[in-house]
C-alpha cells in the first residue's frame, strides 16, 4: 500500500500559565487509501491531529514535527501557496458541528459552489449543477431547496450532508473526518456512514475518521489509532479491538454496556499515570 | 427535519414578510414617537420658564397677560392640554421661536441642512476609514499595524474635538490655507446660490456653480474630517472586536478547509457576519453627529442644529429647545428603525423570526 500521507513524531502544544500543553506528543502513524479510525475521549488531541495535518492549528500554537508529508510534499514548510493548493481539491475535512462551521450568512448552495470553484474556473452554471448533484449524493431529497437555504434553515442531519457536500465536491485525495456522527441520531449516521464508505471505496480516498464511538470506528474502519492525553497508546487492526492489548483500549471497551452480558454497574476507568510516560 | 417551506429563498424573496414586519414597526414607531412627546411635552411644563412672558414680555399688563394665558391653553386641565399639544405638533406646529419670531419647523427646517450635511460627510470618512482600519487591526492583531491603529483611534477618541478643531484651523487654514476658514460658504458665494435642499454641495453642484462647489468643500473639510477621524476611532474600534469573534468561528476554519483565499475568508466570510452589528454601530454614530455637535459647530461657526439649540438653550427659547429635542428625537427613532430593517436584510436568521 503506497503511504499518502506520513506522520512521525507529531506534537502539538499550547502556551499556558503554567508553561506550555502538550495536547499531542509524539505521534507517528501512516495512511494509505484506506480508513484509519481515531479514536479517544475529549481532550486526548483527536482533533488538534487532524487540524495539524491540515495545517489550521490556532496561531498561539507550535507544531513540529519529525515528519509531516503528503503525496511527498513537506508540510512543514508548507507556504501558504502550498496550502491553498491542497486544501480543498486534495485534503479536507468535515467538521463536528453543521451549526457553527458553516457560515450563517450565506446559502448552503453559496458555499458548496465556493468549494467547487476552488478547483478551476468552473462556469456560474456548472459549479451550480454540480453542487445540486452533490447534495443528491449525499442523500438530500430536495437539493434545489437545500441548496437555496441558509445553514439555520436546515436539520442538523441535513447541515451535516450539506457539510459532506461542500468538502466532498473538490473529490479530495485525504478527508479526515472530526466526529462528523457524534451529533446526528443513530439513522442518520448510518446514512452518513454509507456515504463516506462508499466514497472511500469508489474515489480511492484516504479517511481519517475521527470519533470517540469505540464500536462505531472498529465496525467502520480498517485500522484502529487509540489515543489517551495526546498519545497514541495503541494501533490495532480493527477486527481485532476486542483483543487489544493496552488497558486502556481496555478500559474503554469495558465501560461499553452490552446487550447480552450481564446487568450488574458498568466499570469505570482507572486510569494509570504510567500511561503518559 | 428538512427545510422550512415559507422561506428558503434569497436575500430580496423573503420580501413579502416584510409586509408584517413593517406594520409591526410602524407601530412601535408610534409608541415610541408618543412617549418622546409625552416626554417633550412634560419638560415644557416642569422648566421654570414661564411660557406666558415669553410671548407678552415682561412689561404686559395683567389683562394681556391672562388673555395670553388662555390662548395658550395653560387654564385647561394637564391632559388636554397634551391633547392640544399632540394635535399641533402632529401638523408640524411647534410653536414660535421666542429669539427669531418664526414658527420652530421654519427653523429647523433652515438649520438642519447644514447639520446634515456635515455629519453625512463625516459618518462617510469615518466609515470608509474606520471599517477597514478596524479589519486590518483585527487580522493584525496585537502586530504593529494593531497598536497604531489603536493609539490613533485612542487619540481621536480622547482628544476634545474642539481642541483638534481650533488646532486645525490653526495649521490648515491659517497657516497652510489648505481649507477654507469658518463657516459653510465665503459669504461672496452666500447670495448667488439658491438653497432647494439646503444641503450646499448639492445645491452648487445642480446650478453648475462649480466655484462655489469647490468653496463649500473647502469649508466643510476640516469640521467633516474631524468628525470623521471622531467616528473613525470608534467604528474601527467596533469593527476590530467584532471581527475578532468572527475569526475565531469554526466556518472560518472550514472556509480554510476548501481553500478559500485569506482576503476572501476576511472580508467575505468573516465581515459579511461582522456587518450585521456593525450596521447599528454606524447608524448610531450618525445619529450621534446629527444630533448637531456643538462643540464643533461652534469652533466651525457652522451654523446648524447643534447652535441652534444651544443659542436657544441660553436664551431660554423653549419651545426652540423641545422642538429641536423632538426632531433629534426622531431621528434617532428613524436611524434605529432603518438599522433594524438593515439587519434582517443583512442577517437570515433574523428574518425568519418575524
């Protein structure tokens, strides 16, 4: 499997008081065209991750890193030409929540066709067609009426889709994907899931699946990156979570109720400083 | 889930809500306007200025006085006299100026002009600079374009206008002879212009008299850069902390995601949500200098609203004084009106809630 994007030695800190947090240390991993779940509770730097890679960490922070490559481009260094030049058309990412990532004051429709544009000078008409069939694409019903709607007008099942949508239309190489079921009900994901399966499948993409839903990432995903205060304690083909070694992998699986197990209290974690070192 | 039938359009199809909308603001409008009279009308009868000697003088005989007192209607009961007072004032009459002996709406109609078109110019230059000034400190932040941009809005916002005022003619006017001295035009221009609107650079500008054109703008740069360089300072001020919040929005982030050029991510994305407060911001600051700064018209010997009141203040010419009061009262209810029709065309969320 060639390796799109690598990963070696990441870390992410923030400046503090009471001097600087780490929020991700030394993570090393390596994605290919397939799905690679990540998976930890808040806090444990999932998404500061994802938003490295990216290159949107916030200003205040520092990011360095060993290695930091995509399609052999050096991210590091990356100018923000460079930038501009992936994002979009070959790395994206679909956010957590449709109600503050896309912007209140322009139509669903507006910013889809933006996104689209982003790729060459695509006519008013076109972009616009296009958008509608990538609304369709996601499973919107009306895609005219989305389309001419403001993000405040829409569901949050429909503003995710119409998010999918909008960061989907560039057809990106990478997409990591930031808890993008967390907020929908259960129908819904499976909807949204589908969706992202068959992208991954019929494009070749890469995805990084963000979630702190343990089941969910080892039913969807091919490999398994466990985090815990910003480390990645465990990589774990998915298949085989239920073995997984470290005990917090452990621990979370275990706080897990189960249908047919037994109906005594669920455990807590306990957790083990040990971990961080 | 799904969209909401009534109103998935753009901008300019929600139109018809407006209807409502519209009927509701008037009504509000009229609450408002009732109470300002109310408001107007009590001050006339609890200031110890006796509306009676102002109209007879002092040396009238008794007889006069009474038969004065009764024209006024001051021998009804308090609410009917309100009653008179609704009426007249709901057909323009506000009563006669004491000082010029000429019905208040005469006046005012005469002074404001020149109030209005200097605050215009003003609430323009402090728009036009303050906005992007305040952006650019926003993207800046805490760079060096930040600090200056603060301490010269600080320094515009500090310094007593009059000061600047009196500075300015002093530099510009004596001894660079950049602008034209005080007042709205060189009085060899006075009589050949013919006032329609009032408004100078209007009223020269359709009669062709390009010479007078160029003099009233000499005269009205300095006192409209001052205000300007006032309302500058606060609007970039405004503008920078509500441009802040937008940029630390997640949508800002997934703009970046697709790619969006910076410029466009601030002054599209981010500034199209800032405006929705920054429209009342401005719009009270207009109405702020229409009010008619005095400080400033009377370093300018500007002969607008804002002398006018205090000429009449001093002169205890109250009915002046509540005439003009009502007027700044209605601009203020006008400017508020036209800002909240402002955000709901500015901001979607806010037109469905009508």
């Amino acid at each position: 499997m060639t390796n799109m994007l690598q990963v070696e030695g990441l870390n992410v800190s923030f400046p503090s008081r009471d001097g600087p947090v780490r929020v991700v240390r030394d993570v090393t991993f390596t994605l290919g065209r397939e799905r690679l779940g990540i998976v930890g509770e808040s806090g444990s730097g999932k998404s500061q991750t994802g938003r490295a890679i990216l290159g949107l960490t916030p200003a205040s922070a520092t990011v360095t890193a060993d290695k930091l490559s995509f399609d052999g481009i050096d991210l590091r260094h990356a100018s923000a030409k460079t930038w501009r030049s992936l994002r979009g058309p070959r790395m994206s990412m679909i956010m957590q929540d449709p109600k503050y990532s896309l912007n209140p004051v322009m139509t669903v429709g507006r910013q889809i066709v933006e996104a689209y544009r982003r790729r060459g000078d695509a006519t008013r008409t076109d972009a616009r067609n296009r958008a509608v069939a990538m609304l369709e694409a996601v499973q919107i019903r009306d895609p005219e009426r989305v389309f001419e709607a403001y993000p405040h007008e829409l569901s949050g099942g429909m503003g995710q889709r119409a998010m999918i949508a909008m960061m989907l239309i560039a057809e990106p190489d990478l997409l990591i994907a930031d808890e993008v079921t967390s907020a929908l009900d259960v129908t819904v994901q499976l909807d949204v899931l589908r969706i992202l399966d068959g992208l991954v499948r019929d494009r070749g993409m890469g995805l990084i699946f963000i979630s702190h839903d343990l089941r969910l990432v080892s039913s969807f995903c091919d490999r398994v990156l466990v985090m815990y205060a910003g480390r990645v304690v465990e990589e774990i083909a998915a298949r085989d979570l239920h073995s997984a070694q470290h005990p917090y992998t452990q621990g979370l699986l275990n706080c897990l109720p189960q249908i047919d197990g037994d109906s005594g209290p669920l455990q807590t974690l306990t957790r083990d400083p040990a971990w961080l070192a | 889930m799904s969209v909401s039938p009534a109103n998935t359009g753009g901008r300019w199809r929600a139109l018809p809500t407006y209807g409502l909308k519209a009927g509701k603001l008037i009504a509000t409008v009229a609450v408002t306007f009732l109470g300002l009279l109310v408001v107007t009308f009590l001050i006339g009868r609890v200031v110890p200025v006796d509306p009676v000697l102002a109209v007879v003088g002092d040396r009238a005989s008794k007889s006069t006085y009474d038969a004065a007192y009764i024209a006024l209607g001051l021998d009804k009961p308090l609410y009917h006299q309100f009653f008179i007072y609704l009426k007249q004032a709901l057909s323009g009459d506000l009563g006669t100026s004491v000082l010029t002996k000429k019905p208040i709406i005469e006046d005012i109609a005469r002074v404001f002009p020149a109030t209005l078109e200097l605050a215009t110019a003003g609430i323009i230059l402090g728009t036009l600079f303050g906005v992007p000034l305040g952006v650019w400190g926003a993207v800046r932040q805490g760079k060096l374009p930040d600090q200056v941009i603060r301490v010269v809005g600080l320094v515009g916002y500090s310094a007593p206008i009059f000061w600047l005022g009196l500075l300015g003619l002093l530099v510009f006017y004596a001894k660079l002879q950049w602008v034209a001295g005080p007042g709205r035009i060189d009085i060899s221009y006075e009589y050949t212009v013919t006032q329609t609107t009032g408004l100078l650079l209007i009223d020269t500008a359709m009669q062709g008299q390009w010479d007078a054109f160029r003099n009233v703008l000499a005269h009205l740069a300095l006192p409209a850069v001052l205000l300007g360089y006032f309302s500058m300072a606060y609007i970039s001020r405004m503008t920078r902390s509500f441009m802040l919040a937008e940029l630390g929005q997640e949508y800002i982030i997934a703009a970046r995601v697709k790619g969006v050029p910076e410029w466009r991510i601030i002054w599209v994305h981010a500034l199209r949500n800032a405006a929705v407060p920054l429209v009342t911001v401005i719009a009270l600051s207009y109405a702020g200098l229409l009010e008619g700064s005095v400080l400033t018209e009377t370093v300018f010997a500007w002969p607008g609203l804002g002398q006018y009141l205090t000429n009449s203040l001093q002169n205890a010419d109250m009915n002046a004084v509540l005439g003009g009061t009502l007027v700044i009262g209605i601009i203020f209810v006008g400017l508020n009106l036209l800002s909240d029709l402002l955000y709901t065309v500015l901001d979607p969320r806010v037109r469905r809630r009508t």
